[in-house]
C-alpha cells in the first residue's frame, strides 16, 4: 500500500508532468495539457489546503503556470510548430525553474527538503548544499533532457521509443541521485 511520505509526497508534484508526457506522446498535446494542468491546480489546492508552505510546491506551482500557458497555447494554436517538441518544451520550463531557483538561492528542493528535516539543520550551511547540490542535478537532468529531446524530435519525431528512454532516464537518474546523496552525505559526516 502506498505510504503518504515526504519523499512520495515530492514526487506526486511530478505528477502532471508525468501524465502530460504519456498523453502529448500520442500527439495529443492539448488533452495532455488540459489534463496537465488540472493534476497541477488539484495538488496545489490540496497542499495549500493542508497548510503547505509555497517553497514546498515548487514544482507543483511551475506546473499550473507552465500547463495554463501550454493550455491556451495549444486551443488557440492547436497545429503551432511548437506541438511535436512538447516534451523538449516541459524540460525546457523545468530547467528553468530549476537554474532560476539556484539563480535567486532557494534551490527547488529546500522546501521539499525540510518538511524531512529537523529544524535545527535547515539553516546550516550543510543543509543547503546538499539541496543546492540536488537542485543541480535536477536541473542538468532537465536540461540534458531539453537538448536531447529538441535533437530527436528534430531529426526522427517518431522515434517514441527513444523519446520516452530519454524521459525515464532524465527523470529517473536525478531520483535515485536524490534518494541517495542525502545519505551519503551523512554517513561522510559521521566518519
């Protein structure tokens, strides 16, 4: 049975993104935005509702902006050149969210981060490196999947096995590397 943690809880936010890119691959783009945004404006409504502060839904809150603009996008412009790189689009817009929120000091992760942490840690230097160090992570993942998309769906846009390797990979590697690093971080700290 799924158990609600913060660490499932931080990976719900990617929720949208998810269900966006399983719809868009079939080249249904505007359901997949649509749908997309409605997950987001859901998660954002629960968590505010349970009392979640705004740095924890970082993602959560990229998602219903970037998905309203990808909504009215796609119904006003349902055959824009832009449809076939919807996939390179999404991690476009995450590596900016991810860069943009190293660019002003409040890695995406912090927030997530804390709602795991005793207090106490949150304002030590260690705390927010570690999440700077995550947040990087995230954001070259984004990035790496940004480029890599925008080539294949260039070059081959049918290439739907490629495309979606590119998609777990992307997202999959930066999990486990999150999972991980904390850990490793203070076993290193206790030797």
């Amino acid at each position: 049975m799924w158990k609600d943690t913060p660490t499932m809880r931080g990976l719900l936010g990617f929720l949208p993104w998810i269900v966006y890119a399983v719809i868009a691959t079939s080249d249904e783009w505007r359901w997949g935005a649509i749908t997309g945004l409605v997950i987001a404006l859901v998660l954002v409504l629960v968590d505010r509702r349970a009392g979640k502060a705004w740095d924890e839904m970082v993602i959560e809150t990229s998602a219903a902006l970037f998905f309203a603009c990808l909504t009215v996008l796609s119904l006003l412009d349902p055959h824009s050149p832009l449809t076939p790189y919807g996939p390179a689009l999404v991690n476009v817009w995450l590596a900016g969210t991810a860069w943009g929120s190293l660019a002003i000091r409040k890695p995406f992760t912090l927030g997530i981060a804390r709602t795991m942490t005793p207090k106490e840690v949150w304002e030590t230097p260690q705390f927010y490196r570690v999440n700077a160090v995550i947040t990087t992570v995230w954001a070259a993942a984004f990035t790496v999947a940004a480029v890599s998309l925008t080539l294949v769906l260039h070059v081959s846009p049918h290439a739907t096995t490629l495309v979606i390797a590119i998609k777990v990979l992307t997202f999959v590697l930066p999990a486990v590397f999150t999972a991980w690093y904390p850990k490793h971080v203070r076993r290193a700290l206790v030797k």
